[in-house]
C-alpha cells in the first residue's frame, strides 16, 4: 500500500493483530496508553506514537481495537481532527447505533470508516483465522481487503450500510454465548447423571447437537478446568446486552437470549471482569449442585 498503518489498542486481541500486520510487512506505528503493551508492539517490529491524536497527525489509515463503544468513541473525537486521518478502521465491538453515531461523528470531519468488527477469539487473532465483518464504502473494502485477510483469512463484507457489520458480529457473538452456556447446563446433567465428559464431547461433536462450545472450548479450557479460551466474561456479557437492546430497538424478539444473558451476567457478578468467559461452566456447576465437569482421562484405573 505504500503508506504506513496506525493501530490503536493492543491489549489481548490487538496486539496479536498488530504482530500479524508486522510480520507481513506493513509499516505500522502503534499507540497504546499501557506502556508495557506497547513496548512489546515496538519490541515485534512497530513505531510507536506518543498519542492517538499525533498517530492521526502522521498517518491516513488507523486501525483500532478497542473494548468498549465509549473508548471507541472517545478515540474517535481524539483522531478525527488528525490532520492527515482520512480513514478509521474499527475492529471492535460497539453495536450498530454506536458504529452509526461514531461514522457520523468521524464523517463529519471528513474521515471515512469501516465498520469491521472479529470473530475468532485471541488464538484466532494469534493464527490470523479471524472472522472480520465490514461495512462501509465498498471501494474502502476492496482496496483494503488484501490487509483485512492478513488478520483474518474469513473477511467478509456485509453491506455499505453503517452498522451492518457490528449487527453480524453481535448476531454471531448471542449464537456463541448461547451455545457455551447451553453446553454448560447440558454437560452438568450428563455429568450429575454419571455420563463421562470426555465421551460426552465425542458423542456431540458426532452428532446433531455439535457447535463450537463443545467442539472448541470444552475440550481446550473447560475438561481441562484451566478456563483459559482467551475472551473475558466483560466483552461476552456486553456483546450479549447490546445484542438484546438491538433486538429491543428493532421489535425483534429473543426470549432464548434473555437467559443467556442472566447466565453471564450471574458469571460476571461472581467471577469479576478479567475472569474467561469459559468459568460459566463453574457457576452452572454450583446451581447443579457442586458438581464437577472434568476430563477423566488422567484418573487413575479402578
């Protein structure tokens, strides 16, 4: 592309992103108010800006990753005064009103943007297997697609309405909240019942009750009782709750959402923040009446 890349936000899925970029060759300069974050950026290969305005003085295009809509917009008023900032990248999860008012926001200093939340998780990020939803300028997307893939290979664009993107992305984050806390309930009664966990897991993937919880974070985090998918228990209840306000707003119902929510909002209250999102496991575990879902591999033989 010639010119250099800005990447704001390199926390747990930024930074694996940024590397990526690096490691393919773009010039990127990054910016990040946690330090050792951003030392480790700098460390991979990166410039380093010592704000989000001056990284919007010197480049055209910035990337951000960010974790909540009011860091995404706060940022936005930040950069779209950049002088030279013609173009913001929005890789984050905000909601499709939010992605509309922040375009609206940045469109009204001249600055275009794509809406381009991921799907994949950090190990996603890590392998660039990412699933990227963008909408926007359909020019933008072509021209910045060979870019987009370097992060995720499953680049997709939705449509040039605003907000279309962060609509797939809080659409495929209910069915994957769903689908963990359902297993949840699901493997507490097979392993109340006696069933074995880790037949459990064969049987379903097998089968016509197969989705990604059982085939992907059951087996990597939850059997193993390290907890550790990479996704924090804060980012899956928001992605959740606006989901469900989105649904609200537009007269659409979601009565199996609703529980969804309370599973993780209970995970939440009890785990904290930072906790991964795989723990819901523990607390369905406690209503089931302190059982305990585990792989019986490493037993010893009766």
């Amino acid at each position: 592309m010639g010119e250099t890349i800005g990447f704001i936000g390199v926390g747990a899925m930024g930074a694996p992103m940024a590397r990526r970029l690096v490691a393919a060759g773009h010039d990127l300069t990054v910016y990040d108010p946690n330090k050792a974050a951003l030392d480790a950026i700098v460390a991979a290969g990166a410039k380093a800006a010592p704000s989000a305005r001056a990284l919007a003085d010197s480049v055209e295009t910035i990337f951000v990753s960010l974790p909540t809509p009011n860091i995404v917009k706060a940022v936005a008023q930040e950069v779209a005064d950049g002088s030279k900032l013609k173009l913001f990248i929005d890789l984050s999860t905000t909601g499709p009103r939010a992605a509309q008012e922040i375009g609206a926001l940045l469109n009204a200093k001249g600055v275009e943007m794509l809406d381009s939340p991921v799907s994949g998780g950090v190990g996603g990020a890590e392998k660039g297997t990412l699933a990227v939803m963008v909408s926007g300028s359909e020019a933008q997307w072509e021209r910045w697609r060979p870019v987009l893939e370097v992060i995720g290979k499953n680049a997709f664009f939705v449509g040039e309405t605003q907000g279309h993107g962060q609509m797939m992305k809080l659409i495929n984050n209910m069915l994957s909240a769903t689908a963990m806390a359902a297993s949840a309930e699901a493997f507490a009664l097979g392993a109340k019942a006696g069933l074995d966990p880790d037949v459990m897991v064969q049987v379903i993937n097998a089968g016509s009750g197969a989705n990604t919880a059982v085939r992907d974070k059951f087996p990597k985090s939850v059997l193993t009782r390290t907890f550790d998918y990479g996704f924090r228990t804060e980012l899956m209840y928001k992605d959740v709750r606006l989901c469900l306000e989105e649904a609200e707003a537009l007269g659409s119902p979601m009565w199996v959402g609703q529980p969804v929510k309370q599973w993780f909002s209970l995970a939440l209250a009890r785990g904290g923040p930072g906790e991964d999102f795989t723990n819901i496991m523990r607390y369905v575990e406690e209503q089931a009446g302190g059982i305990e879902v585990r792989s019986r591999k490493n037993d010893p033989k009766p």
